[in-house]
C-alpha cells in the first residue's frame, strides 16, 4: 500500500532544524454569502493571514477526490501525506486513539452511543436524551464495573463525551468486519451484530454477548439503558512521520479525534490545550523539539455546522489574532489550511477545494489575501491533499533531487 | 511499466506534414526578484515569446510530481511523455547515450570522474583539478591502452568532458545494482564496489578489477591518478516516439546530456551545435525531414546555479532573439518551455511548476505575456509533464477521436 505520492526511490535530506508548522482550520472552506459575493473566510478580518499570504505559494487542496466530501479521519491523514482511500480506517480506531487508548495492532474498536430503548426493544431516543459528560461518565463507569468479559479477551470502554463512548477488544483472532447497529433512526429495534466476512463471526458473537450484558446492567436506567455500536475497526498501525518523512512531529489539539489521527501516524501528543490561546501556548511550549508540528483550530467547523455564517467568520478571525505569536516562532514552512469545507450555508462538510498558504522563503507569492479567491488563482493549482506534505518537505529543502 | 498517460486503445491520426516543435529552456521556471516581484522570465525582454503567447495555451508543468525536484534525466523524460517515475534510468545510461555510445539491453554503464588520491589512499580532489578537455581525454587514452577487460566482457571508456568519461561493460549476466565508489568529499578513502542486490555481485567484482587497474594505470599521474564510479545503471530500450506517436523525431542539442536523453526514446541525434545560433540552424537544416523537433537551450540552468537573476534574464532574452526564425518554420504546434525551473534565488534546480506555452491555431489564448504569472492564470492549468505530449499531438490533431 503506498501512502504517499513520493517515488520509493526519492531520497530524504539530512538536515536539522527546518521546521514546519501545519494550522489546520477545520471547515476552513466556505460558499460566497449571497449579498457580498465573499466567503466565510474572505469576510473574516484577518490581517496577519493577508500578510502571510504574500509571502506564500497559494494554492487549493482537494482532500480526497473530486466531490467527496471528507470525514475528519481522512481528511487529516491527507493532509498528513497517507492516500486517504487505501489508508481508510474506521471511526472507532480515530476515536480509541482519540480517548488515548494505546491501541495494538489486532485490536478491534468501536464508537459506541448511550441511548433509550422502550419495552419492546425499539430504539426512541438514539442519544439517550443527549446526557451531560458527568451524567454519561457514570452511566459508562457502572457498565465497567460489572461487565464480564468474554474467555481471553480484555475489554476497555472509556467515555468519551456526552451520550458517546469507545470500546476497544483485544485478544487473539479478532475480526473486525461488522455492521453497525446503531438504526440510524429511532423506531427500529437495534440491528444485531453482524459479521460481513467469517473471520469476524466469532468477534460478532463476542460483542453482541457484551451488549446484551450492557442492557441487562443498565436495566433499570431510564433514559441511558443501551449502547449502540458503530465503526467497527481493526488497528493496523501506519508507517510513522519519522519512518516517511524523517520528522519529529507533534500535535496540538484540543478534541481526542484530531489527536488521535496524529497519534496514528506516530505523532506524539503532548498536553491538552483548553482554548485557542492554550493550543498556541501548548506549540509554543513545545517549538524547538520537534520538526514538524500539527496544530488545529475547531470553532470554524463547528459553526460552519451551526450555519453561523458570522460566527464562522469571527472563529477565522479569531485565530488571526493568534497568528502573530505563531509567526514569531520563526518556522522555515508555515502551513494554513483546512481538513476540508464546512460551508456555513451548507451547514455540512463538504466537497469545495480548501484555501491553502504556504509560507515560505521559496513560494512563489501572487497575492496578498488569504481567501478562495486568491487561492484559486495561486501558483500551487489544486493539489491533492496527500500531496501537501510532499509540498512541504520540498519547502523546508528537505526533500534530495529526484534522478540525475 | 506504462510510460503514457494515453489510453492504449486511443489511434494515432494517420497524417502527414502536421510538425510539432519542442523548445526547451533548460531551468526556465524562477522566482520572483525581492525586488520587483517578477521573476527572471517576467523581467526578461521577450518580445518574441510574449507575441508567440498570445497565441498559445498557457499553462505551467508539474515535470515529476508535487514538491518533487527533478534532475535532468526525469524532467525530459516527463516531457517527452515518459512516466519519469516508473521510468527511472541511472545517469550512467544517460551519459552514455550522451557521449554516443550504441547501448545494447544488459549493458551497464557508469559514470566516471578522474579524481586524486593520495599515498594513504584518501581522496583530495573529486575532479583532479578539473583538467581541460585535453588533458582529461590524454589521461582516458591512457587507460584505454593498456587496461585488460575481465572475461568475456567487452569494455568502453570514452572521455566526456574535463574530469569526466563515461564506462561501459557489456556482457552475459551483468547486473547495475551498485553502490557508488565516489565518497561525495574529499577525506574518505573511495568505496570499495558494492553490490546491492546478489544478482550484481559478479559484476561487482569486474568493475573493481578495473579500477585497480586504472590505480596502477596512473600510478605516476600527479593529479589524476583514480577514477571515482557512480551512477550505474543497466540499459534497456524504451518504447521509440515513432511507436508511440507515429512522430519522426530528431534531437538537436548542445550537450550531451539531452542527447542522450533524446536517444534513449529513439530520436535521431544529428548534428552538435556549438552555440544557440547553431542550435537555429541545426533545426533550420532538419526542417521538413521529420515530424517532431526537440530543441534544447541550457543557458537559463546554468546561470540560474550560479545566482545570476539578471543573467538568466539575459539568456531567456537571447533564446527570444532566436525565436522568429524557429517561428518563420512555420510548425504546426510549436511549444516553449523548461524540463524544470531552476531559480536564481534558489541557485539549484526547484519543484516549482514551470510556465509553458504551446502554440497552435487550436490554442485558447488568455494573455499577451509569457511568465510564471500569465501561465499560472492561463487555460491548460497545471499539467503533469508527462501529459504534454497528449496535448501536442492534440494540438496537432494527431489523435482520433476516443470512443464513439
């Protein structure tokens, strides 16, 4: 499986100290709003990126294909340079390694959601009546205490946050080729767990055994009385940043999945920063130890989500303003993109190119804005996500010339 | 290996006299002066080349792939519509393609530096002190003389340049897996040759034979007394233009690098120019004879490693001064542009994509001026090299239609 657009025979630099700084805006991508013609992020003020810009190669990221709309998974690893197709792993991995699970190769995960079940055992209320963390912790905390694992496997459940929660099986001979049996709807009973391939049969055995425990131990809760499981995963673990790339790298991140995807591709995670502020002071605390570092900004998805086409702009700007301290460390590439679009009008991930800056002593500069605009017009074209890094190693002179 | 991004069961249009002529300006591609914001090509005087886009498709070539830096090999292959990744041909092939050597499938082949070495057997200078073409070919005429090729095995030694000559072994069984013998900095003893992979081993062993030989060959040379090896390679023909394209080709360049380059996809190599002038009127003698003109000018490369901003402007204005004579051919396709860029600012060869313009009268036209800026915005967008081809044969209306 080749992960990256990098020919085997294509030879690292040794080289010390060229730093690159990857800023994630999540949902960066936007539409035009209808009565001024400019996007989210063309309508944010955002000073410190305009100013970057015209110092960068700019260009347009197509995550994962042509009209796919990412999930936060792959688009991550392609920004990360791991083809995001062949590379797909499950949700419930992203969300093990997420919770900070140590996940071993073999070891099947799942996301699991807390929810209600009427008496016959029709689903009403797919996230249990959307409980707080502390409410959703102890619900979970009371399934740990009683479950019975089955014969020489180890289970782990961890909450997660809210009605969701991660399941992890570990032991020999898993498999973890299962359908989900989360509804996706209320009114319908839970589907049982189903195994798609006959390695997993066993695994499916395993885990329906778990869940009917689990509705056995919360029989008498009145809202959070079932679990309902969904992207079953197997871990296999990925060839590292340092392995690929010959970089030392950490992330920043203040949710688990984001974490959690860096942690795949061995990055290491280090401090849990609680705000834009604290994820700035977290990569300035670090700078100086690694090669490579991973930062990521939420609230534009989130409120591009919300379709808040304001708020999304404020969000941008938000972290415009944290820029400078950003800059100041000096990096050899800067990097300021997004996972994917979170158009506030589409109030949904989607398929639209992402704005991409990358700053550097070698870009070729070709405007002063930091938008979809400027972008498309850049020297960079559309790259496919899993180019980026190519791009960035290239940036930092890091990368040896390719044939004689 | 496919070579083509065409599709195998795309026809080739049986015509006859539509001509296509490649022009290359070896490193065209730069970067912007601090200065002025434009870069060599931008602040060159192009009055010619400026005419010529405005009625072309513009575009900028991605020669091997993003952030990737080509050497000259793959950034002519990728020109030339070969896949320069899967590919890969060592440079020793390429240099004996250059210095006119008729490779045969098996040969091997390796580049050679005269080098000094001295009484402990460490190397003190790479190039010998880079002797004149006189002296480097009196010292290769010496070795030839009197060196005794292994069993079985024919050996070719010709002197290529100063402290350089190219070897070539031909035989049953021999293999290119070979680590180079050149230690890349004086200090270091030369590496003994070293097979990586068993099939190589035998080979191995001759090819250090003979560079003992050549230390007791030139034991009482003072400077050039030991030949450093790198860049074996092992030859095997590639798919010919004229099967490929049903295109009469003909190669005219100066050095014999793209010569060879040209050879090894079975142009014809007639004629060495000794001057861009020349190079004219090389082409101006072939007109008419073939179907497919690749013209080469290094100019631009070598003063963009030497950081000369302004004298790579100058030789771009001097191919300029060149052009309406190539135009006054009157070719039905004609294309300018560079095997990769290679920015003064950046005194090495560079991944950043290279402004090309194919002139036709099936051209869409978007701008008067021929630079990074014009082609980044121009029709074509941003192309892999290895698609060119597709687009000149197109612009010839060379292709059948695909599918009905």
């Amino acid at each position: 499986m080749t992960h990256t657009s990098l020919p085997d025979d294509l030879t690292l630099r040794d080289v010390d100290g060229e730093t690159i700084i990857l800023v994630v805006l999540d949902g960066l991508g936007g539409l035009p709003h209808p009565d001024t013609g400019r996007t989210e992020l063309e309508s944010a003020s955002t000073p410190n990126l305009d100013a970057l810009a015209a110092r960068s190669s700019l260009g347009m990221i197509m995550p994962v294909g042509e009209g796919i709309t990412p999930g936060s998974g792959p688009g991550h690893l392609s920004l990360f340079g791991y083809d995001p197709v062949n590379s797909m792993i499950g949700r419930g991995v992203l969300s093990a390694l997420g919770v900070g699970i140590d996940l071993r190769p073999g070891d099947v995960a799942a996301r699991l959601n807390l929810a209600t079940i009427d008496g016959q055992g029709v689903v009403t209320d797919r996230r249990a009546g959307r409980p707080s963390d502390e409410d959703g912790r102890k619900i979970v905390d009371k399934v740990r205490a009683s479950i019975r694992p089955p014969d020489g496997v180890e289970v782990t459940l961890i909450h997660e946050k809210e009605h969701r929660a991660v399941l992890v099986l570990r032991g020999d001979g898993l498999g973890a080729e299962l359908a989900d049996t989360d509804p996706q709807r209320t009114g319908l009973r839970p589907v049982p767990v189903t195994a798609t391939d006959p390695a997993s049969a066993a695994t499916a055995e395993m885990i329906q055994g778990l869940l009917d425990q689990v509705g056995e131990i919360l029989a008498e809760e009145p809202r959070a009385n079932a679990f309902l499981a969904r992207g079953f995963a197997q871990f296999s673990p990925y060839p590292s940043f340092q392995e690929r790339y010959g970089l030392g790298a950490v992330a920043v991140a203040k949710y688990p999945m984001y974490r959690g995807v860096a942690s795949l591709v061995g990055m290491t995670v280090d401090g849990v920063p609680g705000s834009n502020e604290e994820t700035v002071a977290v990569l300035e605390e670090h700078y100086g130890a690694y090669d490579f570092y991973f930062v990521h900004f939420k609230d534009p998805d989130s409120l591009g989500h919300d379709g808040d086409f304001d708020g999304k702009a404020e969000a941008i700007a938000a972290v415009d303003v944290l820029l400078p301290r950003i800059t100041a460390l000096n990096p050899e590439v800067l990097i300021v993109t997004g996972d994917h679009s979170t158009p506030a009008l589409f109030r949904e991930h989607s398929w639209h190119h992402v704005p991409t800056l990358i700053a550097s002593d070698w870009a070729r500069p070709s405007a002063a804005e930091f938008g979809e605009t400027a972008c498309r017009g850049g020297d960079l074209g559309v790259i496919p996500g899993k180019d980026l890094m190519s791009l960035a190693l290239a940036h930092a002179v890091r990368l040896e010339k390719y044939g004689a």
